[in-house]
C-alpha cells in the first residue's frame, strides 16, 4: 500500500512538473508574440476581416454576431492603445452593421447605440488596461533587473535555495565560485558542498559541519581552508521566513578570506617575534633595576626614580607576556597546571600589588573578601586573570573614581567582581570586548593605552579552569566584570 502511494505521489509530482513546463513554454512564446507589434496588428486585421467575409457569406449576424469581433478590437487596443481601440470597436461596429443590412435586420439608432457601445467600450477598455500591465511589466523588468545588478554586484556569492535545499537564484560570483572550486552542477547546496570535504584542511570536521546545516536550518558562519590551493573561504546561511515564522528557504553566503587570514598570521608571526625581541632587553632592565636600588648613595629621589622605572618596566613586561600568551593561544598551547589555591589569598595580592598604581592615579582601590575560597586551579594563571582585570579598571577609571574587588561563594561556585566607577563601553560594543586587539571607542577617544587582549587572556584561562567570565556595563557609569569558578568544596 505505501508502495502504490508513493507511486502515485510521484506521477502526480511528475505531471504537476511537466504542466508547469508546458504553461511556462506557452507563456513564453505568447510573450514573445506580443513583442511583434506588426505583426500583431496584421493579425487582428485580418481576423476583422475574416470575421466580416464570414458572417457576410454565412449571413449570421444575429443579435450576438458582435461578439466575434472582440478579439480583433482586443488585439488592436493591447498594441495602439485606448484610442485605437475605439475606433476599432467602430471600424467593427460597421462591419456588423453591413451583414446585418445583407441579412434585412433592423438597424435603426438604438441597434445601433446596442451593437456600438460594446465594442468601443472593450476597445477603450483594453487599450486601458495594456497600458496599464505594460507600465506594471515593466517596472517590475526595471525592478527585477536592479535587484540581479545588485547581487550579482557583490563580492559574496550568493544563492537563495527552497527548505530542502535545492537552489532557486544564485549570482555571478557564487556561479564563479563553483566553477572554480568545480563543485557538481546538481544536488542540494549540502551535497555539492559536501564534494569539497577531503579538499579541505580538516575533512573530518567539515563533512561533520556540512550535514549538519543539511539538517539544521539554523543560523551558522563557518570556514574552511583548501589543502591544494591555501585559500580560505567564510561561509554563512540563514533561514528565510515569512511574518507568520514559517520557514521557506535559505539564503547561503560564500565569501574568499584568503588575504584576511594571511593578514592575520603575518601579524601574529610579528607580535610573536616582537615579543620575543623585546623580553631579553626587559629582563635585563629588572636585574639592573634590582642591583641600582641596593645602591645607598642613590637617595630618596633617585630611589623614586627607580621606583617609577621599575613600574613601567613590569608594565612593559606585563605587555609582553600577554602578547606571547595571545600567540601561544591561537596555536592551542596554553597550558594550565592545577593545584590547591585560595581565590580569596589570590584577590588580596593582586589588590596590594595594584595599589601603587591605584594611589598614583587618584583611584580608591577596595577589597572585600569572604572568608576561605578554596578551588584547584593554576595559581599563576588565575593571578594573572585578575591583574588584568585590576589593572583595566584602573585605567578606564578617571581620577577620584573607585575599584572594588569582591570575591565570595555563592551557590556552589567561586565568584569575583571586579567593579569600577570609569568611562564604561557603549551597549553596542560590548559583543566585541572579548576579541583580539579589540579596544572600546571610549578608551580611544581617550587615547588610553593597551593592546586590546586582557579580557581575550582571562577568558581563556577562566573557561580552561571550567569557569565562566561576563561583562556588565554602561557608558560613563561603569563597569563590573565578574568570574565564576567551580569550587574545590563543590
């Protein structure tokens, strides 16, 4: 039985196809008919005429003879418009009234008002309503031709494909791309893309993501890169919708980054090698700093002096090191070494280490730590979490403003706020505040020094401890960061 009804199915699929074929080839060809206006016009002259030779051989006028010359007046009106078509209708209107006086009718004013009206009125009529559907077809030519122009104008391949995939309009740099990329001339867009998987850099992990947007018509970007070539393509989809929520197809976007990820890794290879550079000489400087203030002759200026390298050379240092934590990120070797530690001992050093800072900028620095706050986890790592955090909030503090540290148990996990009274980040923004080099329009307007990569180092190492790091601002009011991480106790 499920047998017979799939077969039916399918003829009745197969025949509604094929009807749609047969309609469309029509259509085209009464189109390009229409195109023809003589030769139009020359039809529906002769058709009068025949009609006329007809009728009078016949002698069939009668009262519903008129009739047969409407699509002559028709056909006059569509190409020479509501005028000609009248006097159409009147050319027809006397030919009628000729075979009717062959045939001894009457055809006295008022048969003649009844005959005349109708077909000047379908002459009139229908030279209206051309004007009208020509003016309509062709603003919708204009339209759809801006619309191809646009998209076939964008460095985006783009193509438009019903719910199971099968494309419906694809654009010239999408046809580009396949052409280049030579994927297969038939199937949905999953398995056309699907041919690319052993191409590619990870097979494994794109022919995973590939049947998965087969499945799943949910928003997604991704990227792949080819083995042969090095080029790297970013690819997004998105479900098309009507008001009601119903999906009835999908827009697919395919953009080439090549040179944008070789931007990316020749800036990576120069932050690297810069750092590197940079490290020696600043080693250097600590172990001369050191030597210079065992020095008794220096004085308390001179040990002032020092002081205030010392400062700017552990902030160099710190710079550094986050740099080359950035690199060691993006190539996936961060490592963390877990122990015993104290959240609440961790918060209290970085707050003592950061109140010189604090006190030279004018900045109340507070603690306010709830009691024990055991947890495994790196030491150093966590620590250096929460000077970058510190240490952002006081930057982005103006004088006379406050940061307060916070670290307390709550529900299980370990938490610590860091919260501060400064210049905030605009609501739109705040989605970008945990990428690379990113910095807030606030800060550079300001021209608040940074590399843009604190909050980049501590969600990484906060979520590689199984924790959770988020952001709560706003503009000119400030700013609280908080970190939540899974107690030892738990």
């Amino acid at each position: 039985m499920a047998r017979g009804t799939s077969e039916v199915s399918a003829i009745a699929d197969l025949y509604l196809v094929q009807r749609q074929a047969l309609v469309a080839r029509v259509g085209s060809k009464l189109a390009r008919f229409s195109h023809h206006r003589s030769l139009v016009i020359g039809t529906a002259t002769a058709g009068l005429l025949l009609t006329f030779a007809a009728m009078l051989a016949g002698g069939r006028s009668g009262p519903f003879g008129a009739i047969m010359y409407v699509p002559w007046v028709a056909l006059f009106a569509t190409q020479l418009g509501p005028v000609a078509g009248g006097l159409a209708g009147a050319a027809a209107t006397a030919l009628y009234l000729v075979v009717a006086e062959a045939d001894g009718m009457p055809h006295d004013p008022a048969t003649v008002a009844l005959r005349l009206a109708p077909l000047v009125g379908v002459g009139v009529a229908a030279g209206f309503s051309s004007r009208r559907i020509s003016s309509d077809a062709l603003e919708l030519q204009s339209t759809g031709a801006l619309q191809r122009t646009l998209l076939n104008s964008t460095v985006d391949g783009i193509c438009l494909t019903d719910v199971a995939g099968n494309i419906v309009l694809a654009n010239e740099p999408l046809q580009r791309f396949a052409l280049e990329l030579g994927l297969p001339p038939h199937g949905t867009v999953a398995d056309r893309l699907l041919a690319l998987a052993d191409r590619t850099t990870e097979p494994a992990r794109y022919r995973e993501r590939i049947q998965e947007l087969g499945r799943d018509l949910a928003a997604s970007e991704d990227q792949f890169e080819l083995t042969d070539s090095g080029r790297v393509y970013r690819g997004y989809t998105a479900p098309v919708t009507r008001k009601d929520g119903t999906v009835v197809g999908r827009v697919w976007t395919l953009r080439e980054v090549t040179a944008d990820r070789n931007l990316e890794r020749l800036r990576d290879a120069f932050v690297a090698a810069v750092s590197h550079e940079l490290r020696t000489p600043l080693t250097s400087i600590s172990g001369f700093l050191e030597l210079l203030a065992e020095e008794d002759e220096l004085g308390s200026t001179g040990r002032k002096y020092v002081d205030v390298i010392r400062r700017g050379n552990t902030r160099l240092r710190r710079c550094v090191e986050d740099l080359l934590l950035v690199a060691q990120i993006e190539a996936s070797r961060l490592e963390l070494h877990p122990g015993p530690t104290d959240l609440g001992e961790l918060a209290s050093a970085t707050v003592e280490s950061a109140l010189p800072d604090a006190e030279e900028q004018g900045i109340e620095l507070l603690l306010d730590v709830n009691g024990s706050l055991p947890l495994e986890g790196d030491a150093a790592r966590l620590e250096q979490v929460l000077d970058n955090l510190v240490s952002n909030a006081i930057k982005f503090t103006p004088n006379g403003g406050s940061v307060m540290v916070s670290a307390y148990e709550e529900r299980g996990a370990l938490r610590v706020d860091v919260t501060d009274t400064g210049i905030g980040i605009p609501h739109e923004e705040v989605g970008q505040v945990f990428s690379r080099f990113y910095r807030a329009s606030t800060a550079t307007r300001r021209a608040i020094p940074g590399t843009g990569v604190g909050l980049v180092i501590a969600r990484t190492i906060v979520e590689g401890h199984g924790g959770t790091i988020s952001l709560d601002t706003r503009e000119g009011e400030g700013t609280r960061v908080r970190v939540a991480l899974p107690s030892s106790s738990a």
